[in-house]
C-alpha cells in the first residue's frame, strides 16, 4: 500500500494532525518556561536535599512524565482498538480538561496531581500522532511529514518561552503569570473541534482492523518479543531509556540552568526565549534532510553534536555563548526528535503499531520521572557542567544503540519493513 488517502487529502490530514499537536508539545515544554514562576510563588522549590520530594521542581516535573508514562504504556492500545482518529480527538480534549485545572490549583500537591492526569493524555497524543501520520504519507515521504507535523508543533515552544516572559514577572487581575502561560495550552480542547471534521481515520488502519479484528494486548506484547522484533524492542527500550535525558533534561530545565550560572530572573527567561525561538528551524531541516539521509545514521550524529554542544553550553557566562550554544543543542534535539519519531514508527507492524511504539517509548516516559530528580541531585553537587557530562554519556550510548543495532528504514514499504 503506497498511500492511504490520496495526495490533496494525505496532505490536509497531516496538516490538521499538527495543529493539534501544536498544543500537544506546548503543554509537554510550557513545565521549563513557568518553572521560574512556580519557584517565585513559593509553589515548589529549585531542588531539595531530600529525592523524590514533589514540593521541588523536579516533582513537577516527574509528575508530568509520570502521567505520560502509564498514558503511553497502558492506554496506547486505545488507538489500535477504536482508529487513529478517536484516540487523537479524546487525548487532546483528556489533556486540554486536565490542564485547565491545573491552572487554577495553589499546592504543590495540588498541582502535581493534575499535572500527572494531564501527562495520561499527552501520553496517547504523543503515541497516536506518530502513528497516525506514519499510515496516512506514502513511503518515500515518511520522514518528511513526520517533520512537517514537528515544524507546526514546534513552533508552540517559542510561543511559550515569548509568553513567559512577556506574563511570569507579573500578577494579572490577581492571578501569578505562569497560571495565564498554562492556560493557553488548554484550548486545545477547543481548536480539536473544528480540526476534526477534516480528519480521516487511516485506511491502513482501518485494513488491518478488517483483517485480525480489535487488537489484542497480550498479542502485541508475545509479537514485540518474537525472534523478528527481539532486537528493535531492546534496541528502543535501551534508546529511550537513555535519550530522555538529553533531551528533556535539557529542555525542561534551560531557565533552571541559566539561573544557576548565576543569569537573573528576567534575563534568564529572555535567554530562554531566544534559545526557544529556534525550535521549528529544527524539524525544518528534518524536512530537509530526512527522506535522503538514513534515519539512524541522522538519529547517531545528532545525538553526538547534542552531547558535545552541551558540555560546552555549560561552561559558557557570556550572554552571546551562551544563546549561541543553547541554540545548538535546541537545533539538534528538534531535528534529533523528528528523525527518532518517524524511526520508531517505521518498526512495527501495523495492527500493533500504536501499543508497540507506546510500549517502548514508555520508557523513556519512565526514565524522565527520574531525571528531574537526577538532574537536581546532581545540579546541587556538581553544578551544570556535571549535569551536561551526565547527558553527553547518555548521548554517546544512543549513538552505539542505534548505530550498532538499528536497521535501515528510508524508503521501504511498512508491510515490507514491519510484517506481521
């Protein structure tokens, strides 16, 4: 099957599909823009000599990935058992809900519980879409619009990291600023209802739902371990075990950081916001590069230029180093994340798809409940140059994961790629 849908209506779908998770990625990194505020308010602190305290920031944000967690590993079957479709429109509305009331929460406890219900739906959304888009694009193009839904999603992250600086300093009509930052990423249980009428469901999908009937979770499971799929599961696992913490220990944590090397709190965001800004620019170049490079030659040398690049952001106190380095890893952790979304897509069956990806991906889901704890801990001993030796490790074992066990994907069918 060279494509589900035709040409004209393959490229709406897609478009619509990134609108929506426009809202998705703004949610999952609006947590390092208004971490600032929350430390202000007194809400939680910047890290606490005692592990795994939720009142620290790091709660937070391990609450998050909490939620993402069991979202991804319990609930991804949903997209396998009622379409692609359902599982994007309920995750989206599920997380929008949950964040509203986030919002509007005055505890640490408070918010972290709501902050872990709105991660359960994040953790579908962010499963689905990949499949979703993976089923809809005909082969040659697969990365391509993988990294064109991550263009329009991506382009939410400056838009955080702007209003959080323009609305963290501040209280509004008697509301702190970063309550006005959430709840902008709860509309997006308003924008689904006018992006979904224009959504198709996969008929890749909907073939192979024909053909074996409602997915079965312990038969995605014995399919994952079986001598065809052995290696790429423990490959994944081993991946996103690991990547998080480059990628998100950076991300979740840019204020933090410059906080730390000493940047106050209004430069600090400014900062922030322009290492921001550069974050569509990166699954740009994904668009670019994706469908002429192999993808897990792309996913190894980002993963090294991300390393690298941080050790020497690390260690830099001038304003222009300081932007210039954290754009470089900004650039590579967009154009790493749009290469390995496509990558672990292409890898499974399609019957399965949805609950094998979330199966896998779950880990790094696990992995980043710790490492905001991880990252503090280690920020209080070592400073931000341990942390980034800390993520340069975890980058080089990406790098000989996917390097020495990975196989080659560009332009091979999914039925030919993935067999059930």
């Amino acid at each position: 099957m060279a494509s589900a849908t035709t040409t004209t209506s393959y490229r709406g779908a897609v478009s619509r599909i990134a609108v929506g998770g426009w809202f998705e990625l703004y949610d999952l990194f609006m947590s390092a823009y208004i971490s600032l505020g929350l430390i202000r308010a007194k809400l939680f602190t910047t890290t606490s000599p005692s592990p795994f305290d939720l009142s620290a920031f790091a709660g937070f944000i391990g609450c998050g990935f909490a939620g993402m967690f069991f979202g991804t590993l319990i609930f991804s079957g949903i997209s396998d058992r009622f379409g692609r479709k359902a599982a994007f429109t309920f995750s989206l509305v599920w997380y929008s809900i949950a964040t509203l009331v986030m919002a509007f929460m005055n505890s640490a406890a408070a918010i972290d519980v709501w902050r872990f219900i709105a991660g359960l739906g994040i953790g579908v959304q962010l499963v689905t879409s990949d499949a979703y888009v993976s089923e809809l694009v005909p082969k040659e193009q697969r990365g391509r619009w993988v990294a064109f839904t991550q263009v329009i999603g991506y382009t939410s992250i400056p838009v955080a990291a702007l209003l959080a600086y323009l609305l963290v300093p501040h209280t509004i009509f008697g509301l702190d600023g970063w309550r006005y930052v959430v709840m902008v990423g709860a509309l997006g249980g308003i924008v689904i209802w006018f992006v979904r009428p224009g959504l198709p469901d996969s008929q890749r999908w909907q073939s192979a739902h024909a053909a074996h009937g409602k997915s079965d979770p312990l038969f995605a499971l014995r399919t994952i371990w079986n001598p065809t799929y052995r290696v790429r599961t423990v490959m994944l696992i081993v991946f996103n075990l690991a990547q998080t913490v480059g990628f998100y220990g950076f991300a979740s944590w840019v204020p933090v950081f410059l906080a730390t090397q000493g940047v106050e709190l209004t430069h600090s965001l400014q900062y922030a916001f322009l290492i921001a800004i550069v974050n569509p620019l990166g699954p740009f170049l994904a668009m670019i590069f994706a469908d002429r490079i192999e993808r897990k030659w792309q996913i190894v040398t980002l993963a090294l230029i991300i390393g690298a690049a941080g050790l020497v952001f690390a260690q830099m106190r001038n304003p222009i180093p300081i932007v210039f380095f954290g754009v470089l890893v900004t650039l590579g952790n967009a154009w790493f994340s749009a290469a390995y979304h496509t990558y672990q897509a292409e890898l499974f069956p399609t019957p399965i798809r949805a609950q094998a990806v979330g199966f896998v991906y779950a880990w790094s889901r696990f992995s980043s409940i710790f490492v905001g704890f991880l990252i503090a801990a280690v920020l209080r001993a070592n400073g931000t140059l341990g942390v980034f030796a800390m993520i340069c490790t975890a980058m080089i074992i990406v790098a000989l994961d996917i390097g020495i066990l990975g196989p080659k994907t560009n332009g091979r069918d999914l039925d030919e790629l993935s067999p059930l």
